[in-house]
C-alpha cells in the first residue's frame, strides 16, 4: 500500500493526456485498491480554472477527483505553509502542508521543480511519473 499526494502538475497532465507517462502511471497505482490519493482540495479549484481557460466542461475533473480524497483548507494548513522555510511558490506551499498535515508521510507526485526541492528539503519522498 502507497498514500500518493497529487500535485496539480501531474494532475492536470493526466486529465488533460499532455503525458502518456503521467496517464498511464496514474492508472496503474489506481488500479491497486490499496493504493491511496489525497490532495489539498485546493486541486479542485486549479483543474477547475485549467477546464475554464481551455474551454473545456468543468465535468471532466471528476475524472480525477473521484478517486482523490481531498483535504480541507483550514487556518492551519495556511499557518504552514507560511512556515515552510525553503522557497516555493505560494500555491506549491500550501500542497506540501496539506500533505504534511495528513501525517501519513505520503510521496509527493509532482513535475514540478521546486515543488520537488522543497518537499526533499522538508524530508518528503517525490515521484515523479512524467519523466518516466
């Protein structure tokens, strides 16, 4: 069993098939039923605004979501994020205390650079499927 914390970078490339990589690595783990997913629920509201720039229906990110469980944003999360001492992108900050929040130690699926760096820096295992 894995607890998988997805990150919008891999995400949306998922839903969005711009990585077969990210597709089929997500398919994969998913079929395992021990397998667990969480993200910050955060994630809705970046698909959804990703769904409306590209004029695609808002729909399509249950494909994702339904699978996910999600964490709220609370005052708490915030006050993390803000505390996480190495630099990274504000929205970034706010997935890694979510995922610090869970206290399952979950590995962190990004593409993203920095996001990578600092979840390392923070003592955080990271996957990432779309360098595959």
């Amino acid at each position: 069993m894995s607890t998988y914390y997805l990150d919008s970078s891999v995400a949306l490339r998922a839903l969005l098939n711009h990585s077969p990589s990210a597709t089929a690595w997500l398919e994969s783990e998913s079929s395992h039923e021990a397998n667990i997913f969480i993200s910050s629920r955060l994630l809705r509201t970046e698909i959804t605004r990703v769904l409306r720039r590209e004029s695609l229906p808002v729909s399509l990110r249950n494909e994702i979501l339904d699978s996910i469980l999600t964490i709220p944003l609370t005052d708490g999360i915030i006050a993390e994020a803000e505390a996480i001492v190495p630099h990274v992108k504000t929205l970034d900050a706010i997935h890694l205390a979510s995922a610090i929040a869970t206290g399952q130690d979950p590995v962190i699926v990004t593409h993203d650079t920095g996001m990578k760096s600092a979840a390392e820096l923070l003592g955080l295992q990271w996957h990432d499927p779309v360098q595959e």
